[in-house]
C-alpha cells in the first residue's frame, strides 16, 4: 500500500485550540483524510509534533527541529508522497526570525524529503495565520505582534520556493482560520474543511489515483 506522510506541528498532531488535549482521530484533518485515501490503496501516516519547527532550536523545547526527524523516512523507503506544512512555530520571537529566513529552513527540510521521494509529489503547504491576540498572556505569549505579520507573508514566501523546486503548493489560511480560542490551532470544523481541500489537491494532481 502507498504510504503519504503528513509531516507538520501542533496543527497536524490535531491539538485542542486552548488545551493540551488532542483531537480524536475522526476530528484530526490527518484521520479524516486516512479514512478517504483507504479507496484509493494509500495509507496516510501521521508525523505531526508539538512545537516543530522547520531548522530553529527551541531553547526551551528540545527535540523539536523538524529537519531531524526526516532522515528516518529515507531508511524506509515507503513514502510516495510528503504533505509538508511547518512555520507557525518559527514565527515565535525567541527566533528572531524573518519570513524570508523561515522559508529558508522550510527548503532544507524540502531538500531532505526530495531525497526520498519526487519534488512533484511534496505538497507544500503554508500554515494558518496567527489571529492579531495571539500573542497575548490568556493565548500564547510565545508569540508578538511581529508574528503575525510574519506568519502572513509565509504564503508568498512558500509559493516562491515551491515554484522554484517544482513541489506542489497550497495555503491552509485559504480554507481554514484559526480558532478564536487560542488564535493558533484548528477547531474542529477547521480540521473537516481543511482535509476536504487537501484531499481535493491530493486527487486533482494525481497523487491519489483510482
């Protein structure tokens, strides 16, 4: 069975906006489109961790550098497919971090996945836009009002690279927002829209094939 791998953060592994709680696998986008790729022979893994980031160390959070964690795909040799979709975290002040730089540290993780499977079956996918609180203490203070500007510009800035490498491109903030809960995570309507797009990008660029 062809396995796709959808690699991302907080928002893949399907947390519960305002809690620690995650959602169960029915709620998650990854669960919804497992259920829907079952038809068309792929099997949908799910490698999504609190906190990930593309390339930046988390002081306070080790083990969180998205690169690291993709060698153990190369040795499996089973991927047909990459749904990438990282950033939000980057965005976080303790980064510094420009729009431009992020992108940067994206592309070392497309380097990575190009390894192991074709450019033309990595979908790249920028993340939600950070709402205009999040950065306030009852949310996330991890965040400033510079991330949410920064967190905007992904969009253009992840196109740019996927157009240049020939991966496949779309943006999660053209279908789904951020819960008013925590202004970071996809509720659970968030999560059935958002599968529903990425289960039609899948088929229409034949990924997923009958």
């Amino acid at each position: 069975m062809k396995q796709i791998l959808a690699f991302g953060d907080s928002n893949t592994w399907g947390l519960v906006p305002g809690t620690g709680e995650r959602y169960p696998e029915h709620i998650r986008w990854t669960g919804i489109l497992r259920k829907a790729a079952v038809s068309y022979g792929c099997r949908i893994l799910e490698d999504g961790v609190c906190g990930r980031t593309t390339v930046f160390q988390d002081p306070f959070r080790p083990g969180r550098r998205g690169i690291n964690s993709i060698e153990q795909y190369r040795k499996s040799g089973m991927l047909s497919a990459v749904i990438l979709m990282l950033g939000t975290n980057d965005c976080k002040t303790v980064f510094h971090a420009s729009p431009e730089q992020i992108g940067a540290g994206l592309e070392q993780c497309i380097l990575r996945f190009e390894a192991i499977v074709p450019a033309n079956r990595i979908l790249v996918v920028s993340p939600l836009l950070l709402g205009q609180d999040v950065w306030k203490p009852d949310k996330d203070p991890a965040f400033g009002r510079q991330s949410v500007e920064t967190c905007a510009a992904l969009k253009d800035v992840y196109a740019g690279i996927a157009r240049k490498r020939g991966n496949l491109f779309m943006a999660a903030s053209d279908y789904a927002s951020a819960s008013h809960a925590d202004e970071e995570h996809l509720n659970a309507e968030g999560h059935e829209r958002f599968a529903e797009a990425v289960l039609d990008r899948l088929k229409n660029t034949g990924i997923l094939e009958t």
